[in-house]
C-alpha cells in the first residue's frame, strides 16, 4: 500500500472498493448489535487493527472439527451455521463470495476506532482492496512491489518447490491451502530474508525517510502499559538494561500458523532487525522463551556498544582555540549516555549557570546534562556530508532532573515524562541553551563542537589524551 499510494488512500471507506460490504450497509431495523457498519471503517482502520470487526470468519471456528460439542454442554447447531469453508486442516479455504456471505454475518466487536482489536480478517480484506486500487492481484502486487525489489528470494505467497525447508511431522499446516486468507498468514519465507526485509525498512529501501518515520509510529494505546499498536506494529517498551536506563521501542510482527511461528524484530534505537523462527509441535512455547532469551541479552549488549562507540568518537575536551577566551567542554559516557562533564565559558562554569537558573525559576536540581543525537544533519548535493567528506550533526542537550530513587513510590504524573515539552527551551538571543552541532570528520571522530547559544565552535584537543578514562 504504502509502496505504491503511499498515505492517498489511508482515510478512504473500505465500501468505495469492495461492492460486497457496500450492498450489506442498507440494513431496515436496529442491527447496530449484530450487524457491522462498513461504511465506517477506512483502510487505516483495517491497517492499524482499529476496525473494530471479528478475528475471523471462520478460520477459529470449532463447530467444523469432529468433536461432539453438544456433549460438551454447547447446544446442537444448524447445518447452515457451520461453515464449510475456512482453509483450516478440517476445510477448504473460502472463495471471495462464500467469505462475504460468511462474514457479513458476524457481529462487530466494537466500534471502530475504539481500542486495537487483532483482526485477520482486516489484512484479508485489504488484499481485496489492494487488488481493486492497482486492477492487479495480490499475490502479483507483492512479488512485483516487495519481493523482487529487495531481493526476497526465498520469500514466496505459494509453497516453495526448490530449497531447503523445515518441515515437522504431523498436520504442520506445510501444505495447507490458505487461499485468499494469505495477505494475513500463510505466506513463507527465512529467518535471513525475513531480518533483511526489517533492515530494508530501516535503511528506506523502497519508502521515503519521511514516510517511514510516519510508519514506524504507534496509532493505539492497548491495556498494557508497556504495549502500543501501530500499522500493524505490535509494538513493546523496555529499557536500555531491561530494568533500567533509557525507553527502547521495539517495533515487531508476529505470526503463527500450524506449527509455525515467526517474529520480526526491528529497534529503530540500534538501526537493527532480527527475526526469529521456530517450527514443531511446541513452537508457540519455543518463540516465546527464544525471543525473550535473545532480546534480553542483546538489547544491553547493544545500548553498551553504542555507548562505547559514541564515546569513542565524542568523548574528550574542547576548547577555544584562542585560549585568552577560557572556554571548554568536554563529553563522557557513562549509562545514562552522552553527556557535558563539564562547560567553562569565558572562565565561568556554565553548568553552574544552568543549576542556578532552574532553581531561580522553581524548576528542580539538574542532575545531569546528557546530549542527544537529532537526524538534522548538513548537506550538500543531496548528500548528508560536506564536500571534504566531514559532516555536522545537531544535538540537543536534555538537562535531566530524574534521581535514582529505587525507593520512591510509583506516581501516576511522573514529572521525569515532562522532558518532551522543555526541548529548545530557555534560549537566548532566538537561540536555545540545548542547541548543538557536532562536527565529524571523514572517519566520523568528532573534531569541534558548536555550543550555539555561546557564537563559539570549541576545537577537540589530542584525541587519545582526551578519550582516556572517559567512557564508566
């Protein structure tokens, strides 16, 4: 969708496309109970689980497997409320008029736009769509738009013929038919071609950077403090050191079928996707210990090569280079992350400044000054460096008031979640005290750094001398 129409048709009614949902929208009575009202729903609604329709038609339904239900305590049903369709191990996938006739009905869930409700059948509904805006099918559209362009060469909509798969024994759902169910599961794929496809979006292979930082957003909240959805995101929130440190979002994807499980990984934070795949009759169990095992281990391991890297590069003094001017600054690293140790300005420390003036305006003690990496960076020729290969990058600075209280009571107005609303603020002269440019030469070593509220760039002494002891 986003390939080819980008966000045009985002806000659309699904009935402009699909003449099955349009026809069952002229309802006589009160059916707003039992009877969805598609006229409501738009494509970003179906995208971003917010349609507020059913699971499924019929693919969950157990009246269609040979269990005597009705000795169970569930009452004996009709021939015609069993679905004879559904593309489960016990019947054929449904063809596009039985799956209308089946799905018009099932009974909303809730009104859309409500709260994020998972659906399968929204992402089948979408294939529909899809194939309606381009006039090509599905399964054409994504082999032409996705899996050709990025090279996903063992990522196929039909059961592969060629290669190595794994394949379990007993009903794995290998073989099944899933029929136009597949744009929501069904299709195959590796664990290599899967993290390439998150790196791929990463990297904007195929989107533009704007459009992917609108992607990779969540669109609702869901029950679960650490939990948000987006399109079709299932987005988590932890911690750099999983207990403690900055918020990490891992944008990830999950997906099941049969003895299949699959999960895509991607950290916007490290600029890294991982997928993990698990096949066999415990493979549910399996992905839920593997990608907690990993994602425990790796998210520290990478917040701490981040952090030696960047200091690596930025850590150390910088000074006037007219040394009658008595100003400095100089950068260290410790968990917490970047930060200003310390910052001398024409003989007065700044830092000091900076306390002085939150407490004269009733702000609390500043703890720390920590400097974060913004993705305004100089260009030239369309290029995001200068013309000798160096390149500037702006930071702004976060006067961080939070304390390590372990013992403090939970509050339900946290004050450390107010940083978002002091960024380029107090400023001075139309400048802002947070307001940095850091200057990277051709290796990308930070050579100067622009404190631009003070007209001064600051030259970083011998770089060796300077890195020693920096990084806790």
């Amino acid at each position: 969708m986003l390939v080819n129409y980008g966000w045009e048709h985002w806000d659309e009614a699904i009935t402009d496309y699909l003449p099955e949902l349009e026809d069952a929208t002229n309802l006589s009575g009160d059916t707003s109970l039992t009877s969805v009202d598609w006229n409501k729903i738009t494509i970003g609604d179906l995208a971003s689980q917010l349609s507020g329709i059913g699971r499924d038609f019929s693919y969950g339904d157990v009246a269609t497997l040979d269990i005597p239900w009705t000795e169970a305590g569930l009452p004996p049903l009709p021939s015609e409320d069993i679905p004879r369709c559904g593309g489960n191990s016990t019947t054929p996938p449904c063809d596009r008029d039985e799956y209308f006739h089946g799905l018009l009905q099932r009974a909303p869930v809730i009104l859309p736009r409500t709260t994020p409700i998972y659906s399968n059948t929204a992402f089948r509904i979408l294939g529909y769509i899809l194939g309606a805006i381009s006039n090509v099918p599905f399964d054409q559209l994504l082999d032409s738009s996705v899996l050709r362009p990025l090279n996903l060469t063992t990522t196929s909509y039909v059961t592969p013929t060629e290669g190595a798969w794994v394949i379990p024994n007993g009903d794995s759902a290998w073989y099944q038919n899933t029929g136009d169910e597949t744009p929501t599961a069904g299709m195959y794929s590796s664990s290599s071609d899967l993290a390439k496809f998150g790196r791929d979006i990463l990297l904007s292979k195929q989107l533009s950077t704007l459009e992917t930082r609108r992607w990779m957003k969540p669109t609702s909240h869901t029950s679960s403090l650490s939990f948000s959805v987006g399109s079709p995101w299932e987005i988590f929130r932890t911690k750099s050191q999983i207990s403690h440190g900055r918020t990490i979002d891992l944008y990830t994807k999950s997906g099941s079928l049969g003895q299949y499980d699959s999960l895509l990984v991607i950290s916007p934070d490290y600029g890294v996707a991982l997928s993990i795949m698990t096949a066999g009759s415990s493979s549910s169990a399996a992905i839920e210990v593997v990608s907690e095992m990993v994602l425990q281990t790796l998210i520290p391991a990478l917040e701490n090569q981040m952090l030696r890297q960047e200091c690596d590069r930025l850590c150390g003094t910088y000074g006037s280079s007219d040394q009658r001017k008595n100003s400095s600054l100089t950068l260290s690293v410790d968990t917490n992350g970047l930060q200003i140790e310390q910052w001398i300005n024409h003989g007065v420390d700044f830092l000091e400044t900076i306390q002085a003036y939150s407490s004269q305006s009733g702000g609390p003690p500043i703890q720390r000054v920590l400097l974060q990496a913004t993705n305004l960076e100089s260009t030239s020729d369309g290029q995001c460096q200068d013309d000798d290969g160096s390149r500037r990058v702006k930071y702004h600075a976060i006067f961080d008031s939070s304390t390590d209280e372990p013992a403090r009571p939970p509050r339900i107005m946290d004050q450390s979640a107010n940083h978002w609303s002091s960024i380029d603020t107090p400023m001075y002269g139309e400048i802002a005290f947070d307001d940095f440019i850091l200057h990277f030469d051709r290796a990308g070593n930070a050579v100067a750094i622009e404190p631009r509220v003070m007209r001064d760039t600051l030259l970083k002494a011998d770089r060796e001398a300077s890195n020693s002891s920096r990084f806790t």
